[in-house]
C-alpha cells in the first residue's frame, strides 16, 4: 500500500479528506473550530478536580454567576462556579470545564452500562494505555464505581504491511474505555505513526494523557432516519462536515466490540463530523438499532456529568440565525461565567451547546492533516 493510500484511507475516517471543495462550499461559513470544551457538572468540584489532574488538565479560569443569570442562559435555578482547565499548551479544541452547581439538579445518567442513550464520552491518547487500564482495575477492586474496557489492538487504518512479527512491526492502535460516574473516556495509543495537531502529550501528565481529541454522543432512535432527524444540525446550523454517510457498524469489528462492551450479534449506525477548520475535536454519533437503556432525560445542564460542550466560531451571530431558521431554540446573547458573549441551545439530539466568540489562541488550529510513519 502506497503512502499516498494510506493518507486518503487515514483522510477518510477522520473526516478530512471525503468532502469535495463543492461540497466543502455549501456548509455554511460560520468559522467554527472543533469542539472546544467538554463541560462536567457536579457538586463536588474537589474531587473531580483532582481527578481530571491525573490526565493533565488544570486550571486556567475561573469564573461564577449566581442563580438569576444562571437560569437565563442554562435554565438551571442555581448559582455556579466554573472552572476552565485546559491540558498541557493545546488551547484551540480539547478543554473541560467542571461546572460546580451549588444546588446539582440529579446525578445525570451516572454509572451506566456502555451505549446506555444519554451516555457522552471523552476521547484522549495516551502513551500507555496498559497503565491506565490497571489504574482503574485497580479502582473498581476496591470498591469504585469504574469500568475499564482491556486494551484492544486493530489496524484502523490499514497500515501494517506484510505479516507483522518482530522486524515488521504493526501499525495501528490500541484502545480502551472507562466508564464512571461522573465522565467516561476513551483512550487509545498510536503504534508507529503521528499526527500532528492530534493528540498532545505533555511529560506533566501523571497518566501520559492528551487534550480531548473526540467525543462520542449515544443517541435515541433505531435508525439511519433517526440519526439523520437529530445530527444533520451539526452540518446546516454549525457548518461542521461530515466524515461520510451514516454506516453500520457491529461486533464484527474488535475495537467497537469491546470498548461499547457489544454483545455477539450487536450493531450501531455511526455518523461523524470535523470541523472544516480543525482535524482536531471531532464529534461521532452512535444510534442503536435495538433497545438499550435510555436515561436521555438527565443529559442537560444542571445535573452531574458531561452535559453540555461549547465550541467558537468567527461568526457566532450566524450559528444564532442558522439555529433559528432550523427552529432551534437559543438563549440571547448574554455574558457567561467568564464574561464571554454566548448563547446556549438544545439540539434535537438532546444535546446542548453554548456558541463563543473566537478566542485569541495560542496554539493555533491544524487544518492540514500529515501522517508521519515513526521508528515503533
């Protein structure tokens, strides 16, 4: 296979390289990067605080409003400190921000089995995905509330040629999930090649941990109509694009088979969308097929666990009028937390956003995707 190949099979499946320029011009022009930050409601900032230093994310605002400005922009009737944390020097996509309610609405969709309907994931890399998964083994031995999927290997991208062995060495990734209380993450290692503005790791992370790369959304429906019906938004209202057409994917895939914990005979359809803007903080939607839990009612602001996402657009006053035009409510423009102008609506997904202005960064956003093979 050519390097060539490789690069437009690469370009695929993150979405870069499956949209032509045509196609590219009828998204709508908003400027939006790839999801900014992953937001996280609790009580108890403390202690998630702590956690989220373990994967490299600080703090780097702060900021509150109390209960009358809260209910304006989330609808939630409480008064709410947020902190913005960000990992390593990586500011253009990836962040989370801990929303600590004074008065939590529900613990949110909690501790649930994997593809539960509500559920949100976090997507990281690691340099040791083995370290991460005894960590949190070593958790749920002693009592916590945490699944660790094992570590999977699959040649995602066709990479590995010729039988592998010790002089030829695979290429591809290994991959696992934690489920918990609060967040759930996916987190994957590269064998033998990078991608730049892709997953970032700085030596100051005690568990090898990067920005956040994705995020995966379980959503109702059981059909390629209903992913349709609750995502297409995410091209006409954002301007994001989409990887591809809506596809079905199962058991017969080890990665998905394990990391969603998929029982023999499982399927999913699968719809992902990039940021023209940036390769980085995709978004990938999951509608199952057959009945899984559903505890979509408590994916919203107010309650604990991930439960809103922000993204910046140049034009975020676009985004506004798009949302309306596709009968999407939004809030008015108002200052939030940390005294940006933004807005927050709720997609037919159940999903909710808060639209930013583009920050100055300092790390600027990668829109060129390069694939570098690497000595493994």
């Amino acid at each position: 296979m050519t390097v060539f190949t490789r690069l437009c099979i690469l370009g695929l499946l993150l979405g870069i390289s499956s949209t032509s320029r045509g196609q590219l011009e009828l998204l709508p022009d908003t400027g939006v990067g790839g999801v900014y930050e992953v937001m996280i409601g609790t009580d108890d900032s403390e202690s998630l605080l702590k956690y989220l230093a373990q994967f490299g994310f600080r703090e780097i605002d702060k900021g509150q409003i109390g209960r009358e400005k809260a209910l304006a922009l989330y609808g939630v009737d409480s008064g709410l400190t947020s902190y913005r944390l960000q990992n390593a020097e990586v500011d253009s996509h990836g962040l989370i921000r801990v929303l600590a309610w004074e008065t939590l609405l529900g613990t949110g969709v909690g501790y649930a089995q994997p593809e539960t309907v509500g559920q949100r994931m976090m997507v990281m890399r690691t340099e040791d995905v083995f370290r991460i998964h005894d960590a949190f083994a070593d958790a749920r031995k002693a009592g916590q509330k945490w699944l660790p999927t094992a570590p999977v290997y699959a040649d995602l991208y066709a990479m590995t040629e010729g039988k592998p062995d010790v002089l030829n060495r695979r290429t591809g990734v290994r991959e696992m999930a934690v489920y918990g209380e609060l967040f759930n993450l996916v987190l994957f290692q590269r064998y033998g090649y990078t991608i730049k503005g892709y997953g970032s790791i700085s030596p100051d992370s005690p568990l090898r941990t990067s920005e956040i790369t994705h995020n995966d959304f379980m959503l109702a429906g059981n059909s390629k109509a209903d992913m349709h019906r609750q995502t297409d938004y995410y091209r006409d209202v954002f301007g994001l694009k989409p990887e591809g057409p809506v596809v079905l994917d199962g058991d017969w895939q080890d990665g998905p088979k394990v990391v969603f914990n998929m029982a023999d005979g499982s399927s999913h359809y699968y719809r992902g969308f990039v940021s023209p803007n940036n390769i980085s903080g995709k978004l990938k939607f999951f509608v199952n097929p057959d009945q899984r839990p559903d505890r979509s009612a408590a994916q919203q602001p107010g309650y604990g666990g991930i439960t809103m996402h922000s993204l910046f657009a140049d034009k975020p006053e676009l985004v506004k009028q798009l949302a309306e035009e596709h009968g999407i409510i939004t809030t008015d423009v108002q200052k939030n937390e940390f005294g940006e102008n933004s807005f927050v609506l709720r997609g037919p997904d159940g999903s909710s956003w808060q639209i930013l202005p583009k920050p100055k960064l300092t790390t600027p956003e990668v829109t060129e995707l390069t694939f570098e093979t690497t000595a493994h």
